[in-house]
C-alpha cells in the first residue's frame, strides 16, 4: 500500500509536506519543512493532487525566497511518483544487503546450544549478504537514453525532477538545501540506473558539504559503490568516515559491517574480525539481546555477521584462534554467540574434532557461564553423530562432572531455570552407569573389570544423588545394587538393595530388592570371620523381618523369617528368636513342612535356653510331628522333648518341690522312653524322692534303674544310693550288702576300700558276726594299707574272736596284730603301736600267768629250773612291752615284772620242801630259802616303786594303782599310811622307761632280757637253793 502527503492547509498546501526534523535510520530523504506554519499532513490520496499544488504555487506567484524550496518540493514528490514511498509516507529508506532466512536451531530434544549454519556454500553466503543489485546498476553511459538500468523506460517525472535539481543548483547556489538537492539528486540518478551520475553527484555533496546532515549516508552509499566494483581499499576509505562520524550514525552499524567484509574480502581476517566484533559491540550498547534473535533483515545481518566471523577465524588458523583473539581483545559477553556459530561452520565441514574443541574452549574459559552446559551437551551430540564412541564417553564424564547438582555451576545458576541440562544430566549419569556397567560384565574386559566397576559405581550413585526423588530412581538404585552383588561387595550392596526397597514409594522392584538384601547379607556372612561375622549376622536378621514384615505376601517370606530365626538362635537373641518362629508358624500355617519343623525347633531351643521349659516341650512335641518316623534327626528330637522335662523337674527341685521333680523325672519314660537321658531322669528322681526321705519308693526306683539300666554309667552310684538309703531306712544290712557291691563293682582302690570297710562295719553294727567277721577278713587281706585301719580292723575281729570265746583265733589275731606292727617299718604309727603293745600285753598277761602255776616241788632242782626258765621267757616278753613306749603298757609291764620277782619270791618261801630233813636242818632250810626269796621280793618292791614314780610325772593308771596297791601290802608302814598329798614339788621331769631293777642289781636300764648266762652269779636264787638243797654251806 502506498501512502500520500498532503497539505493540511488550503492556502499552504504544496508546502505542508515533512516538516519534522527526526531521521529514521536508512532513509535516503526526509523532507524538511519550509515555514513554521507548514505542518505534513497524511492523506490517503495521489501525490499528484500534492504535486498539482506546488506547480499552482510556482506558476502563480512571483519568485522569492520561497522559490527554491517548492521548486525541491516538488522535483522529490516527483520522484515518490515514480518509485513510491515506505510506509508512513516517507521517503523510502536505503535497504541494508539482504540476508537468507535464519538457519535452523539443531534439531534435538533440547534447544540448540547455537544455530547451525544455511545450507548453502560459503560463495553462496557471500553473494548474498553483499548483494546490492536491487538498487546499485552497473557502471554504463545512459545519458543519451531514455531506459533505465532496467531496460524500463525513465518515467518523465524523475527527469523532470532532475532538470528542476540543476535549475535549483544553477539558479540558487547560495540555497540553503542544497545539500539536499544533490542528495535527492544523486538518488534519483541512481534509481534510474545511472549510479554513476549519482556518483558525481555525491563526490560534489562531499566537497562542497562535508558537515550535511546526509554525509553518514553519501559516504556509505559511496563505499557501496566501490564496494560492488571490487575497489576495496576505496571501499575501506568510504566506510571509514561513515564510522568516524561515530555511533550517532544511522548508517553506522552498517559501516561497520560493510568494512568487515571489505577487509575480510583484502583477506585481513584479524581487521575484519575487530570491525565485525564492532558492529555487534554497538548492537549490545544500544540494548540489543542477542538471545533473542528473529527473522527480520536486521537479525539477519547479525546471523550473518556471526557467520563471516566464523569464516575468519577459521580462514585464520583453526579453533585456537577465537581464545587467542578474545584474549588479545577482551571478553565479550556475546562471545557464546561466536564460539557456537564457528563450531556449528566446523561441524558442517565435517571438522567433527574442531567444532567438539571449540565448544570446549568456550567452556573452558567460561565454566559458569550460562551456555557452558549447552556446549558440552552439543560436544556430546558431535561426537556421536561422528560416531566417536570413546570421546562420546569422555564428553558424558566432562558434563557429568562439570554439572553434577554438587558442582560448583550451580551455585551461579539457578536449577530450577535449567531443567533442560538437568535432564540432560540425568539421561549422561544412566547412559555413563549402563555403559560401564555393561563393561563390566563384558567377559573379554576381565582385565579392567576394576576400573569398569569404579566408573560403573561413581555415575550411579551420582544419578542417584542428583535425582533421589525421580520414579526412575528406584529401577537405578536397584542396578547398582546389583553391580555390588556383582563385584562381591555384599555389604554395600545389600545397604542399596534395602534402600531400593524400603527409601522410595511403592514401585515394582521393591520387593525383589528386599529380598536381594537379604541374600547380599547372606553371602557376606559366608566370608566374614570373629566379630564381623557377629556384625554381619545381626544386620542379615533386621534385613530379614523387615523383609518378611514389608512384604509378607512374598513368596519366599517364609524361608528369610526362618532363616532368621535360626540366626537369632545362634546369636544367642532367644526372645526374638521365639518371636520370629511363632511368627513364621502362625502366619504361614501352609508353609513346607520342614520350614515349620525348623521353626518349632528354634522356638523349643530357645525356649530352653531363657528356661520356659513348658513351652519347649510345647514346641518340641511339635517338632515330632512334623519329623518323619525315618528321619535321622528323630532321636535328637526326642532328646530334646526329654531335656525340656528334665528341666522343668530342675526347677522344681530348685524351689524344693521334689514331689514334682520327681513326677517330672518319671514322666520321661512315658513321654520319650527312646530318649538318652531317660536312665539319668530315672535316677534324678530316686535323688528327689531321696529329698523326701521317701526311701521306699527311691529305692523301688533306683533297683529298677539297675534292672533297666545295667551298663549305665550311673549304676554304680545307684547301688551307692541303695546303700545309702536302706541305711537311712533302717535296713542296715540290705546297706551292708550294697556296700559289698560297691566294693566289688569299684574301680577305685579307696572306694572299693572303704566300701568293704563299711559293710563289715554295718555287719557288725547289727551283730550279723558271720559276715563282719568274713568281711573284716577280706579287707585286712586286701587292705594291709593304711596300716592304722588295717590295725583297728584286726584289732575290732580279736574283739569278736574274744567275745565269742574263740581264742585259738583270738590271740592269732593278737599275733598278726603284733607281726604288722614289727614290720611296717616306715608306715608304723603311734596307733598301730598302742594296738601292738596291748596285743603284746594280753598274751605276755597269758605268758605271766602260766609262770605264775609253776610251783616248785620235788624234786626240787627240776622244778626250780622249770620256774627259773618260765621267769626269764616271762621276764624278757614284759621287758619287750617297755620297747613300745606306750605308757599304760609300760606301767602294766612294770607292774607284771614286780609281779614275777614277787611270785618268784613267793614260790620260793611256798616250794615244796624236802622230806626227811631234821628240825634243825628244816630250820636251816627255811632261813636259807626265806634269805634267798628275800632279795625277790626287795626287788619286786623296787619295780613297783618305778611305777610310783610314774606319779610324779603326772602320769596315773590303773597299772600304777595296782603298783601302789601291791606297795601298801609290801610296805604298809610306807605306802599304807593316810598321807596327805603335797602334790608335785618342784618342776615335773619327763618321765623316761627304764628298765626295771633285777634282783641284786644297782644299775639302772639293766636288759632283764638278755640270757640267763650273763646275770651275775649272785643273782641266781636257783643256784644259792640248788646248794642248800644239796645241804652245802
């Protein structure tokens, strides 16, 4: 559509047109206003009626100084007639080189890190961002036709207006416009293809107007000019002093890019690159975000620019030379710009490498900035759509590490505004755990299965870490669990297996994952050792009912809460353990056989164990049946139904309940008579009815147990307690015959010993003799050791011998009595020398009396060497007691040698005297024998008196008695007298034996045993009598 301008006002209306001084930029013309009361009205209506209306105004009034400005006036609506106008009705404005059309983001999920470059050749590019065309003919001489360019023929109005422009220029030099008229001049030359004219035209505005308001633009259209025909430098020279007018410019930017391409075209690259960097230095002072480019011509030129500043740098060396180039030149913010686009020109060069380094460079230099992460994802894309799988890996790992949530990216950027790299980062943390998982278990890598493990687990605890909260993230955690169990780190993998089941919502992995940890749990506890093996298993066991708790309906629930259960057991955890095996049997009442066997069989062993015994016999009659009558573990069972029982009985005897203890103990034999300890529970019970002192009913019990249980090892403490209890009970000899038993069944030396010792005791006690006296005999002949029991044991059978008148055997005993002691050497006691001496005693008593019924009768010599020979025997055997050094025996000896030498003395004065002697001889005879038994009887005295003195060394008898008692008769008028005792003067000696003294003797300690042959001759009474007998003097 085109749009006309009209006056406003009638009487001026050819002079109303554009009286506004604001330019828009690229506008070849602005009409200016004349008079302050011309205003520009916008009228939908013919230039011609506005043209019309200045020719009115020319004709009809006279020149002044009006003049020249209508006469421009109306040359330039003659030229809109020709060739239009731009929208709001003014003049159409210069057009910038035309562009192609915006190239395409890259075409993935996510949004292009920068735009790929149009799908036409580099020559291509050129032409068409340096095309102009549409508006600068060729160089060619029309000054003599009446066609354009074109071919078309010249309307007559931009003729006409150019006539009327030299008529201005002729007419009116001094005219204030005329700036303008040969700026209008030189456009309407080149809209009619005759460039050269405008050429001139603009030389001459440039000499003689160098300060116009239109030189920015002559200036530019001038480096256009030179700029088609290739004059580059001149070209340079014209843009140059369009920039030098500074950013103020309309044509400025332009400028600036048209002498990039200038340079760039004279191959000076690194100029061309600070004039490209320039322009878009300008675009981003004046506000312009390159974010958000479009597709209107302006963005096109910047597109355009982005794409020769790619072509430079790469013209210039390669990748390296945009960081060197910024470096040398400062940063730009636009910078991501420029990287994209010339890693984009390399990528459609197939410099797959190149475009993959200069995104990273980019990164490199700017790890925060907002595109980094962009770059790196579009490295990633390069690399595998050029198929470098390696790098493609290695490129995952960079982005992977450079923009985990962790990392330090995010502290400068928003998350929540980056769901894009977020999902990214997602999809490279799988892809890196997958593919190195994969390696992993690629058999052919067994050498860099470590390594591949390590990798494998990094990225999916990383995915995990960054995304706890994604419904993925479950199925993820689950195969790392797995690549655990995998690598035999059962711990660790049993930990993620338990966080993949109990960490997330329901999904459906949950459950195999609960049960996986278990396993992994398990598997460990086949390697750990001391402690951790404790550690491990209590972990297995809480892995385990949480399992069997979470997800009950599983269908190998049943077998983790089992084998938990056995675990608690082990672990000595006997509550728990109970707990989890009712919770087994109670909650899978249809499970196998064998799982609730197991189960019962933890209940009753733990049951055992924190003493609920009841309840083990409760849980192990269970387990019996449910275990199969063939089963080898039947037996156990059995035992163990038999033990619970037992120790209930236990406890009652512990609370003194022996009447149940021993209801306890004897219901074994009914409930488990196979059972092993049914013999031990047997005897138990005799124990407890033995409590009662129940002795009947213990020792019914017990004589079965030995009926029952003959090669028991308890069958001889049984016969033991029978001997115990028919003592107890009054059957004292039942207990006397057990006793031999025991003695019999011994294996002991000491209780075989005093077994046997004990039966002839009780024998004894209850006057069965027969068989004391046959049992005393057996234990003397096997038991001369200890010598003191075997010396009271004789000692107690010459009592029995004594009292049943049996003396034959009485004094042989008394002799074997005196023979061990003679000869137990070392082993001799004081006791066995008490009953030694006694021994000794009683038969050298029978020894004294058979001297004392010697008499002595006629003939007198035979029966006086009779009595002296019985004497000295007697005599020797007393003075052999003394050797005993037993006290009594000593005094008693003592007594028995006065005795002899008094009843020697008496014999004498009572003998038998010789017939047929006279009175006087009688006489002689009888004072002979009475001095002869005198002597005896002296001494007989002086022998009792060693026993007196006996007294003084505190020690009495009865033997000391008879002594003192002989004394009195001897010697009344000393020992008969009522004296009163002054007890012991002076410091008691010890009393030491002396032997006592013989007839005529002074010494004491004389041997009254030795032979008669050594005695002194006076000494020997028979001799003195054998003498008198004989009548001798």
């Amino acid at each position: 559509m085109k749009r006309v301008l009209l006056s406003s006002s009638v009487a001026v209306l050819c002079l109303a047109a554009c009286s506004t001084n604001v330019r828009q930029q690229g506008t070849l013309a602005e009409l200016e206003g004349v008079q302050a009361d011309l205003s520009e009205v916008h009228l939908e209506d013919s230039l011609e009626r506005a043209a019309q209306s200045y020719r009115r105004y020319l004709a009809e009034t006279s020149e002044n100084a009006r003049t020249p400005e209508a006469m421009r006036r109306l040359a330039d609506l003659q030229i809109e007639q020709a060739y239009g106008v731009i929208g709001s009705g003014e003049l159409t404005e210069m057009r910038a080189p035309e562009t192609a059309d915006a190239a395409s983001g890259i075409v993935t999920e996510r949004r292009a890190a920068a735009p790929r470059q149009a799908d036409e050749s580099d020559a291509e590019f050129e032409n068409r961002a340096l095309g102009r065309e549409q508006f600068l003919a060729p160089s060619g001489d029309y000054s003599g036709e009446l066609v354009g360019a074109d071919g078309a023929a010249i309307p007559a109005g931009p003729r006409e207006a150019i006539a009327t422009y030299r008529q201005i220029l002729e007419q009116y030099p001094d005219y204030e416009r005329n700036d303008r008229v040969l700026y209008q001049m030189s456009r309407a030359y080149d809209e009619i293809g005759q460039p050269d004219e405008a050429m001139e035209v603009m030389n001459r505005l440039v000499r003689e107007y160098p300060y116009s308001r239109h030189i920015d633009e002559v200036h530019f259209r001038r480096g256009e000019y030179y700029f088609v025909r290739k004059k580059y430098i001149d070209a340079e020279d014209a843009y140059s002093a369009v920039i030098t007018l500074g950013s103020g410019s309309g044509y400025h930017e332009l400028a600036l890019y048209k002498k990039g391409w200038t340079l760039y075209k004279q191959f000076f690259y690194d100029e061309a690159l600070d004039n490209f960097v320039a322009m878009l230095d300008h675009r981003e002072d004046i506000g312009f975000d390159f974010d958000s480019l479009d597709e209107d011509d302006d963005e096109h030129r910047i597109t355009d620019t982005f794409r020769v500043i790619s072509l430079s740098f790469s013209n210039m060396g390669g990748p390296e030379t945009v960081d060197q180039y910024f470096s040398e030149n400062g940063r730009r913010s636009y910078a991501d710009k420029i990287y994209g686009n010339l890693a984009e020109f390399y990528f459609g060069k197939l410099r797959y490498d190149d475009a993959a380094s200069v995104y990273k460079s980019f990164v490199a230099l700017n790890p925060y900035h907002r595109e980094s992460p962009h770059f790196s994802m579009r490295v990633v894309d390069i690399y595998g759509e050029a198929g470098f799988a390696q790098l493609v890996v290695e490129s995952k790992k960079a982005f992977a590490t450079s923009y985990a949530l962790e990392a330090d990216y995010w502290d400068y950027v928003n998350v929540e505004d980056s769901l894009e790299v977020v999902g990214f980062l997602k999809t490279n943390l799988s892809d890196l755990a997958g593919h190195y998982h994969a390696l992993y278990q690629e058999g052919a890598l067994a050498e860099d299965k470590p390594r591949n493990f390590l990798e494998a687990n990094r990225w999916y605890r990383q995915l995990l870490a960054s995304f706890p909260d994604d419904p993925e993230t479950p199925g993820i955690n689950y195969q790392l669990a797995d690549l655990l169990l995998e690598n035999e780190n059962f711990i660790d993998a049993a930990n993620e297996y338990e966080r993949t089941a109990y960490s997330y919502d329901t999904h459906e992995k949950a459950s195999a994952a609960g049960y996986a940890a278990v396993y992994a749990y398990r598997q460990e506890l086949t390697v750990a050792t001391g402690a951790r093996q404790r550690e491990v298993m209590e972990a297995t066991v809480e892995s385990s009912l949480k399992f069997a708790e979470t997800f009950p309906d599983h269908e190998e629930a049943p077998v983790v809460l089992g084998a938990a259960a056995d675990d608690l057991y082990e672990m000595k955890d006997f509550t728990r353990a109970i707990e989890s095996g009712h919770w087994l049997v109670g909650r899978y009442p249809a499970s196998d056989p064998d799982l609730r066997r197991a189960a019962w069989a933890v209940i009753a062993h733990s049951s055992i164990d924190i003493a609920e015994y009841q309840n083990a016999e409760v849980a192990y009659t269970n387990v019996l049946q449910l275990t199969p009558a063939d089963d080898e573990s039947r037996d156990a069972v059995i035992d163990g139904l038999a033990a619970s029982i037992y120790k209930q009985a236990e406890q009652a005897t512990l609370l003194e309940d022996y009447r149940a203890a021993a209801g306890h103990f004897l219901r074994i034999k009914t409930v488990a008579p196979t059972s092993s300890i049914r013999s031990s529970a047997e005897y138990d019970a005799a124990a407890a009815l033995m409590k009662l002192e129940d002795w009947s009913m213990a020792s019914d019990v017990l004589e079965e147990f030995r009926v029952s249980h003959p090669e028991h090892e308890l069958n001889k403490d049984a016969t033991k307690q029978l001997a115990y209890i028919y003592r107890e009970d009054g059957q004292t000899a039942r207990s006397a015959a057990e006793h031999e038993r025991i003695a019999a069944e011994a294996a002991d030396v000491e209780l075989g010993r005093e077994a046997l010792l004990t039966a002839a005791e009780l024998y004894d006690e209850v006057h069965v003799l027969d068989d004391a006296i046959r049992v005393y005999e057996q234990y003397v002949d096997a038991y001369p050791r200890p010598l003191d029991i075997a010396m009271e044991t004789r000692h107690r059978l010459s009592e029995i011998y004594h009292d049943q008148s049996d003396y034959q055997r009485y004094f042989d005993e008394l002799n074997e009595i005196i023979e061990e002691d003679r000869n137990a050497g070392p082993d001799r006691t004081d006791r066995s020398r008490f009953l030694a001496s006694h021994a000794a005693l009683v038969l050298v008593e029978r020894q004294y009396e058979q001297f004392a019924r010697l008499t002595l009768t006629q003939p007198f010599e035979e029966s006086l060497a009779l009595k002296q020979t019985s004497m000295d025997e007697t005599l020797a055997s007393l003075e052999g007691l003394i050797s005993y050094e037993v006290a009594d025996v000593t005094a008693a000896a003592t007594f028995y040698i006065a005795q002899v030498y008094l009843n020697f003395s008496a014999s004498l004065l009572e003998s038998e005297r010789p017939a047929g002697l006279s009175v006087a001889e009688m006489n002689s005879y009888e004072l002979v024998i009475e001095e002869e038994a005198y002597p005896f009887e002296e001494q007989a005295i002086s022998v009792h008196e060693e026993n007196f003195e006996l007294l003084a060394s505190g020690i009495y008898n009865p033997w000391v008695q008879k002594s003192l008692d002989r004394l009195a008769v001897l010697m009344p008028g000393r020992y008969a007298k009522n004296e009163s005792s002054e007890g012991f003067v002076g410091t008691v000696e010890v009393y030491a034996y002396r032997m006592p003294i013989a007839p005529g003797g002074e010494q004491d300690g004389v041997d009254v045993s030795q032979n008669d042959d050594d005695r002194d001759e006076e000494t020997k009474g028979p001799v003195v009598l054998s003498r008198i007998a004989g009548g001798e003097e």
